[in-house]
C-alpha cells in the first residue's frame, strides 16, 4: 500500500469511536458474531492465562465473554477512544467496580494506543484483539508492542479484515471519482509475516467471507458509522461530496441488487501465534539454554 492517501488517520480513528461509543452496542451485531467465532477457536487451546487483555476493547463485551471462560485470570482492555473505554467500564455499576477491584475480579478499562500499550513486558498471558488491528497505520509495531506484553508461552489471537472488505462500496465510489472513500486492507499472508518479523512463533492465518445485505446503500452508510467504521483515511475527501457524486456512487451500488438486497462483504482474518523462548538477549548476544544441552541418554 503505496498510496499515502490510504493510511488511516489515527486522530481520525478515534474521533469516529468516540462519536460511536454511546450507541456502539446496538449495530454492533457483526463484531459480537466474530467475536464469538473467536472463542470457539479456543477450545482446540490449552492455556491458563494470569492475565487477559483485549486490544482495541470497545465497549467491553468481548472481556467479559473472556472472563467466563477463564474465571481465574485477571482481566484488562483498553481501546483508542476514551467514550469507549468509559462505556465498557460503566456497564459494571460502582458498588461492584469498588468491589471487584478489591478482590481482582471485575476487568480494568484504560484509554492507550496499541502501538505503546500501558503493561509491563512479560505480564500478558493472553491477548486477544477484535476487528481493530485494521483501524492501525503500522501494525507490526503493534505486533512488536503484542509481543513484549506477552509473557513466553503467552498466546496472541485476533481477528482483523482483509483486502475484499466493503469491495462492493468501494467499486461503487470508484464509478463516482478516484477520492479515497474506502480503507484498503491488509492481506492475511502480510499479517502473517508481521507475526514472524515481530517475533512470534507458529502464526495459524486463515478466513472466510461474510456477506451482509442492506435495504439500501443509506442503511449502509449509517451501519458503518454507528460501528465508528466510516472513513478515517488519511487522504480523505474534507468537502462535501455533489449530489451528482453520490448518484453515480448509488447507481453503480445498484447494479449489485439481488433479492431485494445490496450485498457488503466482509473478509474476515483470523489469526493467532504464540509468544515462543527467546534466541538472543536485548543487546543481540545468542541464548544457550543448558537444559536442551545436556540431555539424559
């Protein structure tokens, strides 16, 4: 991705969560939907994590799917935008908020970016994150941020979108004007590599696609930026678009109706890597370890 007009604008990103938090929860049915594909992948994973952390935690749901599933741990999540994290921590009333922080029982909400997370290195056992690594302009050094958070043996698992997300609307803009109207996504074989460059062994990638239909391309529109999906990209159009614009953009939508409906597509990624021994020490010296030298005959 080349193009600088395609980089998503962080100050961007988080204004659009900010403006969404307060009716987040109503549209977010597709986020909910992953989230829950997510989980069931952890029952092929044997781990007991000390510590759980959602990145990119929105408004706290999937911390507290995590929470039942691994009662003992500790939990925390974090998210870009502050009305997001203050709705995920209000949705526990304060009696059981001053209760639970007590006892470590009840999750803790910050507002930090995931390229600088606010942990100690080592202290993470799991980290899971949910459709956010895609709102990043570097997410390898998210990986690399993931990576040192993660204590050894630790387990990192996402889902984010790949390059057919949203194809339909963005073919439909591109009738309309060559602006940048929608995000282009990075390809899961990419993600992948960033695992390894970042430090990760065993990276698993895979996807699937998910076609949402609408009623109209308004409908649309107002799903995206009830989720804070809307256009965040560096090179976004300021002005306001002509109606001639928007009448191309519809009629080119229009030509993809089947049934009644317009299709949107989702592609999405999955993946999950763990956190492995290091080779060498932070000054670059290589790491011996003893035990796998002297092994019993």
């Amino acid at each position: 991705m080349n193009d600088s007009r395609y980089r998503p604008d962080p100050a961007a990103v988080r204004r659009a969560f900010a403006r969404a938090a307060s009716g987040y929860d109503a549209a977010a049915q597709l986020q909910r939907e992953i989230a829950a594909r997510m989980a069931a992948r952890l029952d092929y994973v044997r781990i007991s994590p000390g510590l759980v952390v959602d990145a990119g935690c929105g408004t706290g749901d999937d911390l507290r799917l995590l929470g039942s599933r691994y009662p003992q741990a500790g939990r925390a999540g974090f998210d870009l935008a502050l009305p997001m994290a203050a709705a995920a921590r209000d949705k526990t009333p304060w009696y059981r908020r001053k209760l639970g922080a007590l006892a470590g029982r009840e999750p803790a909400f910050l507002c930090a970016d995931m390229g600088r997370i606010p942990l100690r290195s080592g202290c993470v056992g799991l980290l899971w994150s949910n459709l956010a690594l895609h709102w990043l302009a570097d997410p390898l050094a998210a990986f690399r941020e993931m990576h040192r958070a993660l204590a050894v043996g630790g387990l990192l698992m996402f889902s984010t979108v790949g390059p057919d997300t949203l194809k339909e609307l963005r073919g439909a803009f591109a009738a309309a004007d060559d602006g940048a109207h929608v995000h282009r996504f990075i390809d899961m074989h990419d993600l992948g590599d960033m695992l390894v460059t970042a430090g990760f062994a065993d990276p698993v990638m895979d996807m699937e696609m998910i076609t949402v239909t609408y009623g109209s391309v308004d409908d649309l529109m107002r799903d995206l930026r009830a989720t804070g999906s809307g256009n965040a990209l560096a090179g976004r159009p300021r002005g306001l678009a002509t109606p001639r614009r928007w009448a191309r953009m519809r009629a080119a939508y229009e030509q993809l109706r089947r049934d009644g409906r317009l299709p949107a597509t989702v592609e999405v990624v999955y993946g999950h890597a763990w956190k492995p021994q290091p080779r060498v020490t932070a000054d670059g010296r290589a790491i011996v370890r003893l035990d796998r030298l002297h092994k019993p005959r």
